[in-house]
C-alpha cells in the first residue's frame, strides 16, 4: 500500500457508517440488502458507503445466485500501522534534500574558516556539529586522548567540552584511555 492508497483508506474510515459496515463484513459477507437492514440505513445509503470503500480497497465484491455480495479485504486491514509509517516516503527525496540544506544552514552559522564560532546549545544543532567535527577522524584508528585534544583544539579552545558530547552522543567510544570513532561516524 503507496501513501495516497493509505490516505484514501484514512479518509474512507473516518466515517461512522462505514465503520459499522466493515464491522459487519468482519463477521459476515453480506448483500446491500442485508447490511441496510443490520444498521438502520437504506440500501442506496449503503450502495454509496460500500462503492467508497471498495474504491479504497477495504472490501471486495463478488456474485453468488441473484446478490452481489460484499467481503472485507482482510490483508488492508492485516498491515500494522508501524510496517505502513516504515515504508519509503514519496517525499523522501525532498525530505533529504531539506535535510542537508538544514545541515550547510547550521554549519555554516557555526563555522567560520574551519573554525568553530560557538558549540550550538540546541542538540539537533550540536549534533550536526560534532558529525563535521567526526569527518577530522580516521574510521578504526585509534586515538589518544591527547590525539584527539590536539585535532579538536584545530576547531575550538573548548576541545574538552567537545570530547565529552562527542563520546556522549555515540560518535566516539573510550575504552582504557583509547579514543575511536564508532562505526558509521566517519563521514
């Protein structure tokens, strides 16, 4: 299921009637007829609700002697929200493309000829930060503390501070005084 089949099943549910149609279809199959019946509603009020739903792909149709009778799609209703909300986004290219101009936004507030102004307050921000500040380190070389004093000083005075949340944020690890970048830091 794509993002606008999502959406118009969305809308489709957002409707009481419907709702107590599917609800009956849950139990049983059943004819225009009959679900007229089961809630109170006449037969065109139903032929209209089921026609929204099957164009959402909620129920199906199917002949049987003189009634055309309706199911409910069980395998649209089986999906988790969760495996929905996981699949690629349409937008995604966009998203990204926001993404990094948000980062060279950032970046480019927080650095002035290769050196850090300021360390961000806001941790999104701080966090775009310390990724650029990673890019300084080798990927499974490892490092003294002094090592990694000397190439964060090259940005910023304050390279304790630095050390601290960059290990804090999970971009590097220490172990007995040695200093590596965790997997996937290295940009």
């Amino acid at each position: 299921m794509n993002e606008n089949e999502a959406l118009a099943l969305f809308k489709c549910l957002a409707d009481k009637s419907r709702l107590q149609i599917l609800k009956s279809l849950a139990r049983e199959d059943m004819y225009v007829e009959r679900l007229a019946e089961r809630l109170g509603l006449s037969a065109p009020t139903i032929s209209f609700h089921l026609k929204k739903l099957s164009d959402a792909g909620a129920v199906r149709s199917y002949k049987t002697q003189y009634y055309t009778m309706y199911a409910l799609e069980s395998a649209v209703f089986a999906r988790t929200m969760l495996s929905l909300l996981h699949e690629e986004s349409s937008e995604a290219e966009v998203q990204a493309q926001r993404d990094e101009a948000y980062r060279q936004k950032v970046l480019q507030a927080f650095f002035q000829y290769g050196k850090l102004k300021s360390i961000p307050t806001q941790k999104k921000k701080e966090r775009i930060v310390l990724e650029e500040l990673a890019k300084a380190f080798e990927p499974g070389r490892d490092y003294t503390e002094r090592e990694v004093n000397i190439i964060l000083a090259d940005f910023h005075d304050d390279f304790c501070t630095l050390r601290r949340d960059m290990i804090g944020e999970g971009l590097m690890t220490r172990e007995h005084q040695v200093y590596r970048l965790t997997e996937g830091s290295g940009c």
